[in-house]
C-alpha cells in the first residue's frame, strides 16, 4: 500500500497548493517519500525499508505516467474524490480484520472467540489467520503462564575463569528466579520452519496452521536450532506424532494441536480473571499486529474521507 499512498499524498498536497505542476515529477519525488512515511508512521507506525530506487519506482513511466497524474490531480482538486477512492480502497482491504477487532468487544467466551475465528475461513485470507493465529497461542501462553506462576530458578557461574566474556554472561545470569515468559517473534509464514514463539526457559515453539506430516517435521527439525520444541499445528499425522516418541531421539519434541490450544482457552474462561488477562493479552497483539483496524478510521475521519 505505499505506492497507492504516495500518490493519495501528492495528490492532496497538490490540492492544498504546494504543488503547482504535477507534470514536473522531480519538484515532489523526494518530498512524496516523506509525505508518505507521515502517514504510514501514523497508521502503522512504520515507513518502508525498500531500496531508494524501489521507492523512486512509483514515477517511472511503467507506473503512473505524469500524463495520468495530471488527470487525476485535475479530477481531485475540488473534492478530494481520488485520495478518498484510494483511502477507501485501503479501507476495503481491511474491513474484516477491522469488523473482527470491533466483534472482540463484546466476546466473552472462548466458543464465542472461536466462531468470530470463522471470519477468516477463506483461503484467500490464509496470510492474516496464520498471523491471527499466531497471536492466539502466544496469548494463551502468557495467560497460563500468569496463571500458575511458574519460576526458573537460575544459578550464577562457578569459574575461576579471567575470561571477561565469561565474567560478562555470569553478571548477567546471577542467582535469582524469574516468571517463566513466552512472547511472539516477528510474524508468521507458513512456508518457514523457524522459531514463532520464543521463551526464556529454552524451550523453542514453531507453529503451523497445517497439517504436519513426516515431511513437514523433518523440515521443522532440521531448521529450528537445538533446544526442546513444541510444535503446534491444525493436525498431525500418526507417522509424525510416532517420529516424536522415538525414545533415541537427541532433543524433546512436543505436538500440540490447535483442538487442544482451544481447550486450553475454554480452562482460562472458568475464572474471570484468567479469561480477563488473555483477553487483553490477544486485543494488545492483535492492536500491535494489525494497527490500520483501529487508526485507519480515525485517520479518515480526521481528513473528511468517509463523507
């Protein structure tokens, strides 16, 4: 969507008079990269990390020729109709993540949380309900963990080692407990193998929403580092799941599936407090992970866009 923007924003600027010819792309091509990164900062809080030439790209004449940008800047100038057509767009992109976070207000079960789940059925939104439910097992995950209040005890180094490096990893560990945590790194890809939820006890948890066969897992095994791992997925095959109970196996490997991840949720609903810290747990990292579902309407009503 940065390109659609960057021109949404050279349009409006030259509607407010701070461009006067849109034919003459090199008065605004580098102004146009800032403009944009207003607004993305504001809606997503972020700005595009592409190549200069990548960004520069949108200008080139296999893109928006300034031939149809004058066009459009002449049919835009009395009312804002083509930045409000681009906006919307963006908006129509978003509106079932946008109609799910408003839905979450009012859930107050976990049967209720797992049909507005059904939202994102369609394959074609398969990107947004791996990401979606990414969130939800990392959220259960933190909420259990509050619950039960699980610590690690940690004992400092016993070395008579001059070595600083040494000296510096012995500071850092100490001798204390710590609340056991587990959080979500980066975003999802179904296509990866690697490491979605880190912990701080040693355990790596890899997720999948697919069905994990022995193919699959020995991929999983081979791309995560060393470490326990617990993986979970929609379904396993017997063939995978009996690969896990190889007692010659080097590390422990666990299989969760997301039936059971439900379950877990259902136990959290029984006291109100535990359901209460989930909730908030999944609002916050579903706000963090899709941030246009609540700024872009504010967005767009600060500029007039939905009249």
């Amino acid at each position: 969507m940065y390109k659609p923007i960057q021109i949404a924003e050279v349009l409006r600027h030259h509607r407010l008079g701070e461009i006067t010819d849109l034919s003459d792309i090199e008065s605004f091509r580098n102004r146009s990269i800032h403009w944009r990164n207003d607004v993305t900062t504001e809606l997503m809080g972020k700005v595009s990390t592409s190549s200069a030439r990548f960004q520069h790209d949108v200008w080139n004449e296999s893109a928006m020729k300034s031939e149809y940008l004058v066009q459009l800047g002449a049919a835009n100038l009395q009312d804002a109709s083509i930045e409000k057509m681009i906006y919307r767009a963006i908006s129509k992109k978003q509106e079932i993540l946008i109609d799910f976070f408003f839905k979450l207000e009012n859930v107050s079960t976990a049967s209720g949380l797992k049909k507005l789940f059904s939202l994102f059925d369609s394959d074609n939104l398969q990107t947004s309900r791996d990401r979606l439910f990414e969130i939800l097992i990392s959220s259960t995950f933190e909420a259990l963990m509050e619950e039960n209040e699980i610590f690690l005890s940690i004992r400092g180094l016993n070395s008579t080692s001059n070595s600083f490096a040494l000296a510096a990893v012995s500071k850092l560990v100490g001798s204390r407990e710590i609340r056991l945590k587990m959080s979500r790194l980066g975003r999802t890809n179904s296509a990866d193998a690697g490491v979605d939820v880190w912990s701080n006890f040693g355990v790596i948890v890899n997720i999948k929403h697919r069905l994990v066969d022995e193919q699959l897992l020995s991929t999983i095994l081979e791309d995560t580092p060393n470490g326990e791992l617990l993986i979970v997925c929609k379904a396993v095959t017997s063939k995978a799941l009996s690969v896990t109970w190889d007692p010659t196996n080097q590390r422990a490997v666990s299989i969760l599936t997301l039936d059971q991840v439900w379950s877990s949720v259902e136990d959290l609903e029984l006291e109100q407090l535990n359901w209460d810290n989930f909730m908030s747990n999944f609002i916050q990292a579903f706000r963090r992970e899709f941030p246009l579902v609540s700024s872009l309407v504010e967005f767009m009503n600060s500029r007039n866009y939905l009249d």
